[in-house]
C-alpha cells in the first residue's frame, strides 16, 4: 500500500518529537496495516451482520437447519424478503445453503459466527 505523502509528512514531524529516527518508526508502523483482502472480507461480514432481520435469521439457524417456508414464519416476512437477506448471508459466507427436491434448507456455514454474535451481545450486556 502507498503512503499518503502528506499524512506521511504530517506524521513525520510528529514523530520526530517522539523518535530520533522517525522513518525508521514510519517504516515499523506501515507493517502494522491491515491487508486489504482481508478488510474486504472483514467488511462484507460486517455488512451482512449490521441487519436485525439477517440476525433473526442467524439466530433461528443457530437452532438448525431450517427450510426457507419455516424462515419466513419465524421472520414474518414475505419469501422475496427472506430470500433476499439469505442470499447477502451467503454471500458473506455465513450461510450455506442445499437443495432437497423444491425445497431450499438453510443453515451456519460456520459456527465462529454464532461466537461473533454471542461477543456482540456480551459487550453490549447492561452490568
């Protein structure tokens, strides 16, 4: 990744009131920067999390597999609505999905995400 050169010199001079060799800390600071693929899939899950309904979704999962019918009634949502917010949880990668015969059954791709939410809720737990 390219350095902003004027953040770069911004940040410069006030590294130089810190460190005797602000480059050298510049250079030891860019490492710490986050991989932009990484981001990217880090932003789509996020994405795909900041929606009440797709987390009523992942918490009936949380259950088990669930076919799309009985995601509808526990969402009280009409089937384009429900298919919709599946297909942004699939994208993400938070849901898989399989097909039995019409039917279309829905579950976690990956139990971490249930640990992603379960964290979500602890921080914001009233003491």
């Amino acid at each position: 990744m390219d350095e902003p050169e004027v953040e770069v010199d911004e940040a410069r001079d006030t590294l130089g009131r810190l460190y005797d060799d602000p480059d050298e800390r510049i250079d030891e600071l860019v490492e710490y920067r986050a991989d932009d693929g990484t981001v990217t899939r880090q932003h789509a899950v996020f994405r795909a999390l900041a929606n009440e309904d797709r987390l009523r979704l992942l918490a009936a999962l949380r259950h088990g597999e669930r076919c799309g019918c009985e995601l509808m009634v526990i969402l009280d949502a009409p089937q384009s609505t429900v298919s919709t917010h599946l297909r942004k949880l699939r994208e993400a990668g938070l849901v898989k999905s399989r097909k039995k015969g019409r039917w279309t059954y829905y579950r976690i791709a990956d139990t971490a995400v249930m640990d992603v939410l379960d964290l979500a809720a602890a921080i914001r737990e009233e003491p």
